[in-house]
C-alpha cells in the first residue's frame, strides 16, 4: 500500500515509518523539524529512513494547505496516520498559540486533505490526557473527557469530535487513538524517561513531581507501534472508532526511577516537587476494545524495557 506519515521525524512516527517500510509499503514522510526539542535527533532517525528505497520525505509544514493538497495529487495513498502534532501538556499553558496552529489547524487541514482525496482511512494520535481528572481507573473509552485540564488534552479531544464530524457527513473512516506515556528507543527528550536519564548520568537531581506520588501507564513503542498497524489494517472497523493504547498496567513513578537507576548502576538524587499544573495523578488504559478489534496485545513490561531505552540513550550518545 501507499501510505502517507505526518510527523515521520518524531518518536513514534519514525517506529512506525520503519515498521511499514519493513512490511514493503510505499511510505511518504511529512514532517516540518520544528525545534520543540532536538532537531538534530528528529533529522538522525529521517537519516535512518532515508536508506529505503521506498520512503519519501516531504519537509513542509501541514499548516500549508496547497502544499499538503499537492502532495495528495500526487499520491494516491490508500491509508493515512496523522502523528503529528506539538506534544506536551505542560509547554500548551505557556505556548498556546502553537497549539491551535499545530493541533487544530492542522487536523482540519487533514481532514479536508483526506475527504477530497477519498482515502481509506484516517488513523491519528489522540492522547490519554483526554480524560483529564478522571478518578475512575482503567480508563475506557466508554467514560466521559468532557473536562480537560491542560489545553493539549483540549486539543485532542477536539481532533476526535472533528474526526467524528468527517465521519458521520463524509464517509471517511476516523480511528483516533489515545496513547498512553509512550517510551522507548529514539524517544522523546522532553519526557520523563530521557529527562531522568540524562540527569542521573550526569549526577544531578531529577525533578519528582507530586512527591512521586504519581502512577503512569508506560507503554512500550514496540507495543504501541502493533497497536497502530492494528488501526490500519484490521478489517471490521466501524466508520469511526476510538481505542486505548496503553500497556493496561498503571505503574508507580519510583518504581520507574529506581529501575533507570539500577540500570545505569547510580543512586539517584532526588529532588521532591508539588503536582504541576494540567497534570494528572494516575493513567492506566482499558485495553479490552483494542484487544477485541485490533488484536492488541501489548507484552513489554517496564522491567524489559526501561534497560532497552537506556541501552539506546548510551549508544545514541557517544
């Protein structure tokens, strides 16, 4: 198939990029290597792709409408994953007009893009922030994220009620998937994972917010990455879906620490913070519709790969 990946320079969008090209897809690349966190990263994993013959790279911004408009001209693509999108839920209560550009304008740019080229289906990244202070643990798709707490999740919950709009007057398929505290090699250097990292090798204290009184669904890339080609390629979808991906274990935020620190064989230092604004306490994924649809079957536990992020984070920094 020919397959179009916007944000194919970012964490997941690179995985899942390597795993099409891998199945002997056609995949054309969108990204605009903003500087949100490291470019240099983001043009080190698009180098990797590069090497394939069948990826294409387009460098421009999804904002650009005629730009995007041309691309679909020029590809038919049978599928499109929509990944791209400016993360973070804390950098959306101090940049917030990047979120409207980048989430919002975007996503319609998007929608319209693939409404007029009749494509297939649409899969895109919604987000776990969605459900904002639920105290209702697992989360399932079933409850209600009428109430977000940063503008982020704001953000994504509108992609999904826009993605519904398409769906019910134009006939395109929507499947919006809420990721769950994604980690893994060639990941991001804004989260928690690589932030600890980074400090605990150079012996400085890491940031612990809520007093480490926080609980995270950590999921694994590998599993994540099943989970989306799931949302591609299942058939027996209905006309817009919505589905968890997560590892269905709400892990402590100690426990992940100490396992980075027993890893890199370092005692870390701590310094303890209150809770920060628009996060949240606890995540932890209902998983049974994705199991059910998609066959999503996540099977990396933090103790397999918390060493395989660390043994990636070692190598990419010599």
């Amino acid at each position: 198939m020919k397959i179009l990946v916007t944000g194919s320079a970012g964490f997941i969008g690179y995985h899942l990029t390597t795993s099409l090209l891998a199945d002997g897809h056609d995949v054309v690349g969108y990204d605009n290597f903003n500087d949100y966190y490291s470019v240099q990263l983001k043009c080190d994993r698009t180098a990797v792709l590069l090497k394939h013959d069948k990826f294409t790279l387009i460098e421009a911004d999804l904002c650009d409408y005629e730009r995007l408009q041309k691309c679909f001209e020029e590809n038919q693509f049978d599928l499109v994953c929509h990944l791209a999108a400016q993360a973070g839920v804390r950098y959306s209560i101090t940049h917030p007009f990047v979120y409207q550009k980048a989430n919002l304008e975007s996503f319609l740019n998007i929608l319209e893009a693939c409404r007029h080229a009749e494509v297939g289906r649409l899969v895109y990244a919604s987000s776990s922030s969605v459900y904002g202070g639920n105290k209702k643990l697992p989360f399932s798709e079933k409850d209600s994220v009428d109430s977000p707490i940063s503008l982020y999740a704001a953000t994504k919950k509108a992609n999904e009620l826009m993605a519904h709009t398409y769906s019910h007057l134009y006939n395109l398929q929507t499947v919006g998937l809420r990721f769950f505290t994604v980690y893994g090699p060639w990941g991001r250097p804004d989260m928690a994972m690589w932030l600890f990292t980074k400090a605990m090798l150079a012996g400085e204290p890491i940031k612990v917010f809520n007093h480490g009184k926080m609980q995270r669904d950590f999921t694994f890339v590998a599993d994540i990455i099943a989970g989306v080609k799931g949302s591609l390629f299942s058939d027996g979808l209905d006309q817009y879906e919505i589905f968890n991906l997560g590892n269905h274990q709400s892990e402590n935020l100690m426990e992940m620490i100490n396992t980075i620190a027993a890893e890199l064989d370092v005692e870390p230092k701590m310094e303890m913070m209150p809770m920060q604004p628009g996060d949240v306490a606890a995540t932890f994924a209902d998983i049974d519709a994705a199991r059910a649809k998609l066959g999503y079957e996540p099977t990396t536990p933090i103790a397999n790969g918390i060493p395989e992020f660390v043994k990636w984070y070692k190598e990419y920094h010599k």
